[in-house]
C-alpha cells in the first residue's frame, strides 16, 4: 500500500480514510502493529496476545481487513491474517509539509493509550508533529541528518505546532 498523495486515482482515497481510522483508534493501530511485528497471526493469537476479549477480536481483525490494511493469508482453519505494509504520504494544502505515515507511527499511536509519554506528545505535537518526530528518529539513525539540523528545524515556522 505505498502510494503518495499526488496519484490521480481513487485508490489514494481509500486508502488515506483506512490509514485514518487506524491513527484515530488506537486499539485498530495496535492491532495492526502486533500483526506487522508477528508477519502473521490467528485471531487467537491475537486473543491471547492482546488479551483481547473474542468478539472484539474478531471485529477488529474484520475491520482491518475491510479496510485494506489486513489480509487474510490462509483461508483453511484458523485463518491467518497478516499486515500489509503502508508508507502513506501526504501533503499538506500548501504543499510546503510533507508526511510520510508508516508503520513505526501506527504502531506509536498504538500504544497512545498505555504510554503516557506518547499520549501526551500527542495531545501536543498531534499525530502530524509525532510523524514528523519519528521521520526525523529514524533519519538520524540512519545518519541522514545531524542532531543539529534537526534542532535547527523544529525552530522553523514549518515545525508543527499545537
């Protein structure tokens, strides 16, 4: 599911309103994760792992399967499900800020609700200033950019703010 905001079909639609409902349901984005973590998973797995009642289980992996998000790799019993890979990137209306939603940030939003610090960078930054924090993460570990110019940046009128 990598695809970028400028495509001319539908597709990016559905696909931004799945990626949507995962970053406002934190119990969708943890799911997710543990999938994209696990490779693939049975709804039992996920019970157990997620200490997730069955109903709800079975929900939220239907969810994320109607979305786009989930599928399903093994049709005999039990089904397993798996994650597809996202790398969803938008662009603000002025097309001067660009946000790129993978993986790591759905799995962050995820544990919003058992991580205070995350929750609280959120209720700050928003989802869009957690984005642009984990861009910058994994760029400086990758050693695309300096501790510097990062700091340089978040000074910057485009830095998002609350």
């Amino acid at each position: 599911m990598s695809r970028t905001s400028n495509r001319a079909d539908g597709d990016i639609v559905q696909d931004f309103l799945s990626v949507a409902d995962l970053l406002e349901e934190p119990q969708l984005a943890q799911l997710y994760a543990y999938l994209a973590r696990e490779d693939e998973a049975t709804v039992q797995n996920v019970m157990e792992d997620l200490e997730l009642a069955q109903g709800t289980a079975y929900s939220y992996v239907n969810r994320l399967v109607n979305a786009g998000v989930v599928d399903v790799t093994d049709d005999g019993q039990p089904r397993r499900y798996a994650a597809r890979e996202i790398g969803l990137t938008v662009m603000t209306g002025g097309g001067d800020r660009k946000y790129t939603i993978t993986p790591a940030l759905i799995d962050a939003v995820g544990r919003r609700e058992t991580d205070a610090d995350i929750d609280t960078y959120i209720d700050r930054h928003g989802v869009a200033g957690l984005a642009t924090a984990l861009t910058y993460a994994v760029a400086r570990e990758r050693g695309e950019v300096t501790h510097r110019l990062m700091a340089e940046d978040s000074t910057s009128p485009r830095w998002p703010r609350r």
